[in-house]
C-alpha cells in the first residue's frame, strides 16, 4: 500500500531544543543595533531571562534580556542581525578593554516577542516541511513549541499528538509579506 501524503518525510536522528511557549507578546521595536535591540513589551520579563524575538511572526531568534527599566527591555541576541551594521564582538579576555557600544539605528516596527518554560532536548526521527516527529517525553498533546535544531529556522508549531515518548509537531504555516 503506498502512502500518500503531501510532503515527503526524511528521517533523520539530529537532536532539537524545544521551548515550550509560555507568552506571546507585541515587541515595539525601537533600536537595533548589530548584537541586540530596545524596545516596549507588556510581558513581566526578568533579568537574564532568555526570550525568543521573530521579525516576520515565522522564524524566531534566540535572545536575553539584559536590562528592563518599566515596560521597556534591552535584548541580546543570539545571533547577530545580519542587516544592521557591526562587527562580531571579540571574544578575546587580552582584549578586555573598553570599547565603545556598537552603532544603534532608532526604528519604528513591531516584532513578536515569546516566553517559554526551560528547554527540552528531543531527537529528531522524521521531518517534511509541515512538521516533525520527535523522541521526547513530558510534552502534551495541543502544545505550542519553538523547535530549534542545527541547520534549520527556529519555527513555531504545535504538539498533534503525543504517544510512548514521540510527539508529532505540526508548523505554523508561515506567513506570506504583504506590501
């Protein structure tokens, strides 16, 4: 009997980091810079806290909350932004000196802002580009989750189904621009 679906699976054995979503906010974005960003949120956030910020409601960057002053809060992030001018920061201790802060462009846009509860580590066993099966206990049927593996988009989806420490997660369908 033939299977019929509509994307073709690839197994795969690659491990995932998945957060749980907590909060789901409106970021308004007010600076950028090359490593981070300012701007106003309504989520309770704390120091050190370690966030998720999407630009496009689709993929999502890693990020930590290194100072809060009321509603507004200042994110590192993972990964530096590619479309903001800058230069890596040197890791080098010899080189611990003063520097001044990277270049800040004031802008005006909202982005997503997203909690979560501490990570989980699943293996990935399968995965098309709806979704993914993955080898990982404690996570319920109907769960949002942020799926973070080497090589891919961190994407949003939801727990399908939960069985004998497998889940199926299904992707939010990603969001076309509009002009």
């Amino acid at each position: 009997m033939m299977e019929k679906r509509r994307h073709p699976r690839q197994t795969v054995f690659k491990t995932a980091l998945l957060y749980p979503v907590v909060e789901e906010a409106n970021l308004s974005v007010e600076n950028v810079s090359h490593a981070g960003l300012s701007g106003r949120c309504a989520l309770s956030l704390g120091l050190h806290q370690q966030v998720h910020v999407s630009f496009d409601e689709t993929s999502f960057r890693t990020a930590e909350v290194r100072w809060i002053n009321g509603s507004r809060c200042g994110l590192l992030l993972e990964e530096t932004l590619p479309w903001v001018p800058g230069e890596e920061p040197d890791m080098n201790i010899a080189s611990q000196k003063y520097e001044p802060r990277g270049q800040r462009l004031t802008v005006n846009f909202s982005a997503t802002l997203i909690t979560s509860t501490p990570v989980l580590i699943g293996t990935i066993r399968n995965l098309s580009v709806e979704g993914m099966m993955v080898e990982v206990g404690g996570v319920s049927e109907g769960t949002r989750l942020l799926v973070k593996t080497r090589g891919l988009d961190v994407r949003m989806g939801r727990v399908q189904w939960a069985s004998g420490g497998m889940i199926g997660i299904f992707f939010e369908p990603r969001r076309m621009a509009t002009n």
